[in-house]
C-alpha cells in the first residue's frame, strides 16, 4: 500500500473581530493508498475545515492554516504556494459535496461539463473529451449515458446528479477524493447507491477516499479507519471494528448510543448527548467536552488531556486512559 497523507498537528483558524479563532487544533492523521477513511462527529466539529485545509480551500473561505503539516505524496501542502496547490487540486486530489446541483452549472450539458474537466485536466481533444465523458457516465451507473450527457442537470434527479459530479471529479482520475457529507441530501435508497458507487470506484480504481459524515452508519459501512472529532481535535481514532467493538472516548460512545436501532432495541428511547457543541472561540477549559461528559473528573476541568492509546493501534484523547497497560508498555508519542 504506502502512505498517501500525514497530516500532523494541523491548526487552523479563522480572522475575526476579536482576533484569530482556530477551528483545529493540533489534528493529526493518516491515510494509506486505497483506504477510507471517515472523520465522524457532530456538525460543527471540524470535519469539513479539516478537509478543505487539506486542499488549502480554506484560503478561500477567510481561513488560514496556522501550523502543522499536511505531507500528500511526501510534498507539504501547507507550505506550497496557491499555483502549484490549483495543480494538485485538479490532478491529483478531488472534492465533492452535499449539494450535487451546487456543483453543476445549468446552462451547460452534463456531457460538456465532464469533457471540460477532460480537456483542462487532461489535456483531451473536443471528440475524444465527449467520448470518455460517456464513457464516465456509464462507469458512475448513469443509465443510457450517451443520451444523458445531453442533457442538463435540471433534467436529472438528485442521485444522478450526485453520480455526475463523481463523474467531474473522476475526470482528473484523483489518488484522493475528498467527499463531505456526499449523500445527506439524498433520500435513503439513493443514498445506498451512492455509497455503493464510491465504495466500487474506491476499489476499481484504488482511490484513497476521506469520507466526512454525521452518520455512524455510513461510516460503518465506508470506513476502514474512522476520526471521531469534537470542537476542532480528534478525540478518538482507530480502525472501524476497534471504534465500533471498544469505542472509548465518551463522545464516541454517545455517538454510538444516538444510532437508532443499532442494537436492536427499538423501543428503547435513543440516547442523545446533553448540551451543545461549543462555537468557535468559546472551548471549554481542559478537555473540550467536560461540559457534556458523564464521566468528567476535576481534571477534565483544567487540563487538557494527550492522546493515549487504547490498543497499539486505537487511540483516545481522555483522561480516562491514562492508565491503560498499552501506555504504560508503549511510551512513543502518539502523533508520529
Ligand atoms: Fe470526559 Fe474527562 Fe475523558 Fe474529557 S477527559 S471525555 S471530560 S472523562
Ligand atoms: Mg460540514
């Protein structure tokens, strides 16, 4: 396999009146060729300003990586400057979004848009350009593809419009996709198919994927690995069946809790996490979700908690496991 991303200690910020506000801090994550990986939590965690910050989009938004390194390739695109960072974008590493219309532009065909990727990204004459735009179509499940590529977005449903804008983002033929919250705004079969096509693709074309969702159950279903994120770090990080088998951190159990029918208990009343995400520029003291937390000691309070690892390969931010055994055996640092 080999190492496609090493984000290490990634901070980033946002200016506002009263200063600069950081939306992450100190993230720190891998991603190997062909794997899934999925940064779960609640919206406004810092998911999404965790991935843009990986394209440096975050420059766009009045945002601004503050430290830290983000190594796609061995080549730190924190430090790259915006010309060559625009070559990677449409090389190399592709986004896509909850809103497909969004992404589409009206006045044009949907055959057009993938052949203008083509022709920018890869350099393809008008006619050979249309050819592997159908060509694309047909490879995202879009029925008829020939017939569709003259067609316009309005003409289509939101599902294919989804399968459309992979197929934009395929054009470019990406190690990386990038997808946050992909199937959000489809309704529950489609969003099936969706995750269906992503996961083929993933594994047809041995793609690297960083899926952003809300939803356990995607992630269950997506993830090798999965990133549990909270008020801008990571609280908990490790493979699927560790994070699903042991989850550790509070937060993560209470995300957990919050699936319905997960345990098949259906009459039981879902469990939902007391209180609120705090907004930017209002962190708690200590750790960052003793408000919340069931479990919160005087320590919480004030100080901060490291990483510590739960098994050699599974780790928690929590003062809770401070103890554990794997620490005490294993006194490399964490983020490495
Ligand atoms: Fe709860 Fe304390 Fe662990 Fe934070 S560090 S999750 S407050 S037990
Ligand atoms: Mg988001």
């Amino acid at each position: 396999a080999g190492r496609i991303l090493q984000i290490r200690d990634l901070t980033t910020g946002f200016v506002t009146e009263k200063g600069i506000v950081k939306a992450t801090d100190k993230v720190s994550l891998q991603l190997e060729k062909g794997q899934t990986l999925c940064l779960v939590g609640e919206s406004g965690s810092g998911k999404s300003v965790t991935a843009l910050s990986i394209m440096r989009l975050i420059d766009y938004a009045g945002g601004m990586v503050l430290e830290g390194s983000i190594e796609f390739h061995g080549k730190d695109l924190a430090q790259i400057g915006q010309d060559e960072l625009r070559k990677i974008r449409g090389d190399k590493i592709a986004m896509i979004f909850q809103d497909p219309m969004s992404a589409l532009n009206p006045v044009f065909t949907i055959g057009d848009q993938i052949a203008e990727s083509l022709r920018l990204h890869r350099g393809l004459s008008d006619s050979a350009a249309w050819k592997e735009a159908v060509e694309l179509l047909r490879l995202v499940g879009i029925p008829d593809p020939a017939l569709r590529a003259k067609q316009y977005s309005h003409e289509l449903s939101g599902g294919m419009c989804q399968r459309v804008v992979i197929a934009i983002a395929l054009a470019c033929r990406p190690d990386l996709l990038i997808a946050d919250e992909p199937t959000t705004a489809l309704d529950v079969t489609v969003q099936a198919q969706i995750l269906d096509l992503l996961r083929n693709l993933k594994d047809e074309l041995g793609m690297s994927i960083i899926l952003i969702t809300h939803d356990m159950g995607v992630a269950a279903e997506m993830a090798d690995r999965i990133a549990v994120m909270y008020a801008g770090v990571i609280v908990e990080e490790g493979t699927v069946q560790e994070i699903f088998n042991n989850p550790s951190h509070p937060y993560t159990v209470g995300l957990l809790q919050s699936i319905p029918g997960l345990d098949g208990d259906r009459g039981k009343e879902l469990f939902t996490i007391q209180g609120s995400i705090p907004g930017l520029g209002q962190i708690p003291t200590g750790c960052r979700f003793h408000p919340r937390c069931p479990h919160a000691m005087d320590i919480c309070r004030s100080q901060e908690p490291s990483d510590y690892w739960i098994t050699q390969d599974h780790r928690a931010a929590c003062w809770l496991f401070e103890d554990n055994k794997v620490n005490k055996s294993n006194q490399r640092k964490v983020k490495g």
